[in-house]
C-alpha cells in the first residue's frame, strides 16, 4: 500500500468541491476520536473482529483478537439480544409490517387488494435481497457500539443491496434536526478494483485514466494490480449552489455521493454522482442530547466485562496455585533432578526435622463465595442485553409465543424497551421499507396504482412481536371491558348498549396485525345486515302467513251443528247456526 503520511496527505491542488469535501471528512475524524477509545475497549473484550479503526493491509486482517477474552457471557448475551431483534423486529418467516393509509381511504375500491399486494411484493424483494443478513450485523453493531451505518444502493437482479458498515469505519454529522444526513468513510482499494470501478465505462469499454492519479496510472503499467491505494467516500448534502435545478443528473441532485485518492496529485473526483434522499440508514441505540453517535448496553457494562474476565483470571489463578503451588527446596537439590508430576520421586534428605521439599505456602481459596461474585456479575450483564427477555421469545418450547404472554412475563422490559424501539423504527425501518417500496415501483413490481391512493403517503404499521407486545395493553384492556360488561348484563342488560362491537373488533385485529383483508369494509357490514335483516323481515311473514292458512284450515274443518264452545260463540256473536228458510 502506498504510505500516505501527513506530510504528503495534502499533496495536489487540492481546490473547490474535492477540497472541501476533504476538510469536512477530516473534521469528523476529529469529531469522532472522542468515541473511539471505548469503541476499541469494546472490540478488545466484546467483538474481537468488529470495528475497524487503522487501514489495515491483507496481511494483518486475519490475526488473533481474542486475547482479553476469558469469559465470553456478554458475547453470548449480545448475540442472544441480537437474535431477540432480529426475531421479534423483522423475522423473515412472518410479516412484520403492514402498509395502511386513512380508515377512509381504506374502505375505497381496490385499495386494500393494491396495499396486500404491495406488502408481499416489497417482503419478496426484502427476502431476495441481502437485507436480513445486514439486519443482523446491524444488532450486533447497535448493542455494542450503539450506533450503526448501513448503505442501499440499487441491485441490477436483486433490485435493491445493503452494505453494512462497523464502528470505526464510518464518519456522521446529523441536521438542524437532529437526523444524519452525512457519511463518510475512508478505507483502501486494489490499483485494479480502481481501475475497474472507477476507469473503464462498463457500457463502452472506453478508459478514462485523467479520474486516477499518476500513482495509480504507474503502478497499473507496471502490472502492481494488487497495491492498495487509500479512498475517501462521502455522501452528504450538496450546497444550493453547487446544484442547477434544471437538470436531474447525478451531479445536481440533493445528495453529493463522491470517491477520491487521499494525496492524489489532481484536483478531481474519481467519482461525482448524486442521490435525490439519503441513501443510508444509521439507527442509534440511544443518544444523548448533544452527541452524533449513540450510547449502548455494550457501553453502559463495559466495566461489568471487564470486571468479569479479572475475576475469571483471578480464581484461574487461584486454583493453580491449589494445585500446584510454588515449591521450596534445599540447596542440596540444585541441579539434581526434582518433579512435581503425579507418581513422580523426588528423594530428599530431612534438614532439621523439615522437608527439604515442600510447597512455598498452601493457597486454599474461598471459591465458592468468588463463583457467587462471577455469578451475580453474569446475570447483571445478561440482564443488561435483555437476554433473559429475548431468551424467553427464542427458546420457548411451543412454536409460536403470542404477544400478549411476552407483554405478560416482561412487561417492565418492554417499557424499558420501548424507546429504542421506537427509534428504530423512526431512523431504520421507516427509510427501509419506504426505499424498497420506491425501488419496487421503479422496477415495476406493483400493480397499477388505484385512483384512490394518487397523492397519498401510505404509512408502515409494525406488526412483529416486539410491537404487538408494546400494544399488548391496548388489547388486554378492549377484552377486559367486554367481560366486565357481559358480567353487568347479567343483570344491567341495557349496559351493552354502550359498547360499538363493529369498532372494538376492527381495533383489537389491528393490535394482532391481521391484513385489512380479513375484516370486511363497513358498507359491505351494512349490507349483509341490510339482506339478513330483509330475509328475517320475509322469513316473519312467510311464518305469519303460514299460520294464518293454518288456523283458517282447522277453522274450515271445525263442527259448527253439535253444541260445542264455537257454536256457543257463534251465537253469542249472532252468527250461530244455519237458519231454515222453509
């Protein structure tokens, strides 16, 4: 790799756009530093292979990390929180959002087969695409180091790819509103990857060697295809006057997206391009009022990890010098052969009445009471990743937990949760689905969009276990309600009038997640009812009818000559009897 050093970093006229964009880079370096030391301390104790925080060469990628790990119970409790995210955020083997718009939009023709449509086609691209793998990383990033930078970019098959990045290797810088709209990174690039990316028009075949540097141009004719040369990428907000609005190409949309040499001898991008939204997501765990990058449980017990592997080293050593202490020996033993191995001899003569051969001191440590310690140090840290939460929803022996039995064991860690939760969903989740849903359109995987939603925003609603679970109160209270009223009508039977059954079932199947399918739109409710209640209103005439021809009937057959109670009633009404007209 060609060494790049500060005297040498500014080399080239380095004027304008490239400039500028060099001193900002550099700027959040410095920005970043403050971050940095903890997020080593992290990696050497939590994440050996994690983070990234020199430019390393081929060489040096693959060597041991793991050399302060004794105990690796937060290793295991990270990735236990890791896969309690992935599984109760955005399994892949379950839907874990809905596309829903305004209750009245919903009931218009066609809208809700569009958006059921929609969400299989957006969850198909989703599963298609690298994007549960990079989920994952994304978890593990964001319970060690707090923060995370994951870049979409388009996919010429798989419509849509996810690059994700690790603590160290990024830089950020958020807006007014406190939402990330910078990135930046720094690593290396072979002299062919250069070529190859940047050089040769992958359309044409044409060379365009004024983009490189002479380095690169020199160590390319000299056939060094493997030399790495350092690249500066940022994506950021690109100056109104940097932009003509008149023109939609890459290098007047709302985003710069930029790649260039460090220490190049021109003043020119590699690469000059654009983005009309950001095109990365950075979710933090949580962050302080101030701060860019975001704090962690792999921040707030470090000290426990630390303090984790010193007791583990400590009662190693212990039971080491237990079982084979230090030993002492006479000078008579200098030299001559000795042995502490089981069934070994050592022959030694008594020196006033003491062995000549004995252990230094006898170590007999309080083990037990240390292993209490190590204990109650685990389980704090395992409490601190939500593992016995997360444990409990992945280890469960039936196949399916339903959310309201996880809101019921854990009900005070999903409040405790619930705020990261909600930032994930506001600052990964929601830019996700929505790219996938744009990307989707753009290749033409969705139907023909009905007249009903033109100029609508359609809005996700999670539906995974972890946000059912959060709803799970909402739902206990609406069954809660209906059985203390069906217990009053037993003897307040007018008390039922007070509830709207129709608005009760439509919301407690939202707090399920059930599709829109599966309840029926109002105007189709009332006209079942309408035809129910026509049939009922037929059903009780043809009744009626028929037991009027009944009676008329048995009133036809009746005797009216015998003296019976008929014809007393005929009589007494002047109606008894024939009358003789002889």
């Amino acid at each position: 790799m060609i060494a790049v050093t500060p005297e040498n970093m500014l080399s080239g006229p380095l004027t304008g756009k490239r400039q500028a964009c060099f001193k900002r880079f550099r700027r959040l370096e410095t920005d970043r530093s403050s971050w940095r030391g903890q997020w080593i301390e992290i990696s050497d104790y939590l994440l050996p292979r994690r983070g990234r925080y020199l430019v390393e060469s081929q060489s040096t990628k693959g060597r041991k990390r793991n050399t302060k790990i004794i105990d690796n119970t937060a290793g295991i409790a990270l990735r236990t929180l890791q896969a309690g995210l992935m599984s109760g955020m955005t399994s892949p083997a379950r839907p874990w959002f809905r596309l829903i718009v305004d209750d009245d939009l919903m009931d218009m023709p066609g809208v809700k087969d569009y958006l059921g449509i929609a969400e299989q086609v957006v969850r198909r691209v989703l599963a298609a695409s690298n994007c549960y793998n990079s989920l994952a990383t994304c978890y593990t990033e964001l319970g060690a180091f707090g923060t995370h930078a994951l870049l979409r970019r388009r996919h010429p098959e798989d419509v849509i790819h996810y690059r994700p990045f690790t603590a160290g290797e990024y830089v950020i810088a958020e807006d007014e509103y406190g939402r990330v709209n910078t990135l930046g990174r720094e690593f290396t690039m072979t002299v062919s990857q250069i070529v190859e990316q940047f050089v040769i028009n992958k359309v044409t075949g044409e060379e365009d060697w004024d983009k490189v540097s002479k380095a690169v141009k020199s160590l390319w004719d000299k056939k060094n295809y493997d030399e790495n040369i350092q690249i500066i990428h940022m994506i950021q907000p690109r100056r109104k006057e940097d932009r003509d609005l008149t023109r939609r190409d890459g290098r007047n949309r709302a985003f710069m997206d930029v790649y260039f040499e460090v220490g190049a001898d021109k003043d020119i991008f590699l690469q000059e391009s654009g983005f009309d939204r950001f095109p990365a997501y950075v979710p933090r765990w949580d962050v302080l009022g101030g701060d860019v990058y975001g704090t962690c449980p792999g921040m707030e017990y470090l000290g426990d990890i630390k303090q984790l592997q010193h007791e583990q080293k400590r009662k190693a050593q212990a039971i080491d010098k237990m079982v084979d202490p230090p030993m002492v020996a006479t000078t008579a033993l200098k030299g001559k052969p000795t042995t502490v191995l089981p069934g070994g001899t050592t022959y030694v003569d008594p020196v006033n009445g003491n062995n000549g051969f004995q252990p230094a001191y006898l170590v007999q440590p309080r083990v037990q009471e240390l292993m209490m310690d190590i204990q109650e140090v685990q389980e704090r840290i395992q409490r601190g990743f939500y593992a016995d939460l997360f444990a409990m929803m992945i280890n469960s022996d039936r196949r399916q937990m339903t959310a309201t039995e996880v809101a019921e064991r854990h009900e005070e860690k999903l409040v405790l949760l619930g705020p990261v939760l909600q930032r994930l969903n506001t600052e990964l989740l929601d830019p996700l689905i929505e790219d996938a849903f744009l990307f989707s359109f753009e290749a033409g995987l969705l139907p023909e969009t009905p007249e009903a939603l033109m100029d609508v925003d359609i809005d996700v609603k999670y539906v995974s276990l972890l946000a059912q679970a959060q709803e799970a109160v909402a739902a206990t209270g609406i069954e809660r309600t209906f059985a203390f009223a069906g217990n009053l009508a037993a003897v307040m039977p007018d008390i039922l009038d007070n509830l709207n059954g129709d608005e009760a079932l439509r919301q407690y199947s939202e707090i399920l997640g059930n599709g829109p399918g599966i309840t029926r739109d109002s105007e189709e409710v009332q006209a079942l009812r309408a035809q129910r209640a026509e049939a009922a209103a037929q059903e009780q005439q043809m009744q009626q009818g028929l037991a009027a021809a009944q009676g008329a009937k048995v009133l036809s057959e009746a005797d009216t000559q015998s003296p019976n109670a008929l014809t007393a009633l005929l009589q007494a009404t002047g109606g008894g009897g024939r009358q003789s007209v002889i």
